[in-house]
C-alpha cells in the first residue's frame, strides 16, 4: 500500500514535470509589467533599466527626437553580426504593435541566460529594436483621442507609414493633411522617419519585421506595385517560417499575404523602403486580434503576453532562418 502509494506520488511528480517541460515558454517568465498598456515614459523606464541590468548583451540609446521632441529609442539585443531591426508604433492606436516590440525585447534581454535557443541566437544575431516610432502621435492616444492613427505634425499629423521614399505619394496615401494617410510634404519630411533613415545607415540589416494591428496577416513586399519583388521567393519563406511559428504558440490564426495581393496597396510604407532601398527582408506583421469586431485597436490587457508569445516564436524562426 505505501510502496504503491509512494510509486503514485512519484509517477505524478514526473507527469507534472513532462507536462511542465511540454508547456515551457521559449524565454523566461513575462514580466508582470506586460499585464496591462504602458504609455511611452513607462516603456522607456522599463527598457532602459533593462539594458542598464544586462549591460553584456544589451543596449539603449535615441535616434532622433520626434516632432514634438521626444526621443525615440532604440534598445539593441545580441551579440552577433546578422543585424535584424524590429519596430512597432508606426500608427499610434495600434497599443499591441507598441507593447509587442517591447515585450520581445524584454524576452531576449532575460532568455540570454536562462534559454539556451536565445542566448545561441543572440550569438549569431544583434536586434535594433524601436518599439515607439511615434511617440508623440502614442502619447495623444493616452491623453486625448485613443484612435489617434498619425503623428501629431502641424496639429494635423502624418502617416508615418506613408512617409518613406520607396513609392512615396502612391495608392493608399493623400495628399491631404486632414486625412488618415496623409504621406507627409516630402519623402522622409518627418522626423520619425527620418530617426528611422539614421538607423538603417548604421549597418545593413538582413531582415525587418514592422508590427501594426489589427488582422493576424504578415506581409511582405512590394506594398506599393502590383508586381512581384526579385526575392519574391525568400520573402514567402521567411513570411512563412514566421507564420508557421507564430500560430504553433497558442493557436491563433495567421495568414500570409503578398503586399501586391491586398486589395488597397500602400505606398511609402517602411517596409517596402527597407526592402527596396536596403535590401532587408521585410515583413509587416498585423498582429491581433483577427478582425474588429469588438474592438480592433483594443485588444483586452491578458492578450498582451499571449500575442507576445507568438509574435516572440515568430521572431526567433525568422532569425534561425537567417542564420541557418
Ligand atoms: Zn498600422
């Protein structure tokens, strides 16, 4: 009776463990920071006590000032030479491409020592990561309209994501200030992008992932014209890689899509820049929720950390495809 007893307890201590292993995150524990939005000052704080933690592997640091003179920041991971750059914020209302960003920084900088894949990943790769590309056009959406999509230029804003060279003034942008596209007066008139420029000219990335909400789609270019990019053919593997691992991690659905293929195109957009102008594999990754209804640009505060999971696993296959 005791030995079996004693037999059943110990088999159940090893279930437990089997199931704890099956179920183990890729990284170490989400912070609890991660539990709810934080506006721009917070995520700030938060990155740069993080860098200031883990000086051996990470780093922060501004690359311009926005409009209305914030700075934007950059928190680079990793000790390798493949360069990857990772951003979110472009649109102000997208909360989760902001918290994304920060999160997968924040699971690098801590998986370094305490997750074998991670720490063997940042040996062969170094990510820039800019999780507020717009930080003006963030904090408006804290303090006064949370639908806020533009900068906050001129009172009126810019699309950022409208705003870079390659097929700037294009489908899917305006010329008109009051509009929600509105590209801007000139290719790189803005600061924000401009912070961005001064970033790619630093190194030469291999691959760029640019976070938006909403729809659980990954893009990749052209964005702007209907034809096929000459890299069609790694860009839809690296598209997938991502898609594939980003689904594995808790379900969700997501697509992959060409740029060319969306009914509306886009020109001026990030990515087809750093495709176009510097040859970064580039993907524009819409993460959750899968449609508005309920909501689009807000997602519930718990699905942070389970969009961070995925968007995370995403990441990682996209860098071990790079480095393989
Ligand atoms: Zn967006």
């Amino acid at each position: 009776m005791i030995a079996a007893s004693v037999r059943a307890t110990r088999s159940a201590a090893i279930a437990a463990l089997l199931l704890a292993l099956a179920f183990a995150r890729p990284s170490a524990a989400p912070s609890a920071f991660f539990a709810d939005y934080r506006d721009g000052a917070a995520i700030d704080e938060h990155l740069d006590a993080l860098a200031a933690e883990h000086r051996d592997v990470a780093r922060t640091y501004g690359i311009g000032r926005s409009s209305e003179g914030r700075l934007i920041r950059v928190i680079e991971v990793g000790r390798g030479d493949i360069a990857i750059a990772i951003d979110g914020g472009h649109h102000a209302r997208e909360w989760i491409s902001v918290m994304t960003p920060a999160c997968i920084a924040d699971r690098l900088v801590r998986g370094d020592a305490s997750d074998p894949r991670i720490h063997r990943i940042l040996d062969r790769a170094r990510f820039a990561i800019v999780p507020i590309v717009n930080p003006d056009g963030y904090a408006y959406t804290w303090t006064t309209d949370r639908t806020w999509r533009k900068s906050r230029r001129g009172g009126h804003g810019v699309d950022l994501s409208r705003n870079y060279p390659v097929g700037w003034g294009t489908a899917g942008s305006s010329d008109d200030p009051a509009s929600p596209n509105y590209r801007g007066e000139a290719p790189f008139s803005e600061p924000e992008t401009r912070a961005m420029r001064d970033l790619f000219d630093t190194r030469a990335f291999a691959a760029h992932v640019d976070f938006h909400s909403y729809s659980q789609v990954i893009v990749y270019p052209w964005s702007h014209r209907r034809d096929d990019p000459p890299d069609r053919d790694r860009l839809a593997l690296l598209a997938e890689r991502t898609r594939a691992a980003m689904t594995a991690t808790h379900g969700e659905r997501y697509t992959v899509r060409a740029g060319s293929e969306l009914k509306t195109g886009a020109g001026g957009t990030a990515g087809d820049w750093s495709y176009g102008h510097h040859g970064a594999l580039s993907l524009l990754v819409e993460l959750r929720p899968s449609s508005g209804a309920g909501g689009g640009f807000e997602l519930p505060p718990d699905q942070i950390v389970p969009t961070c999971d995925e968007a995370l696993a995403g990441v990682l296959a996209l860098a071990e495809t790079l480095i393989e």
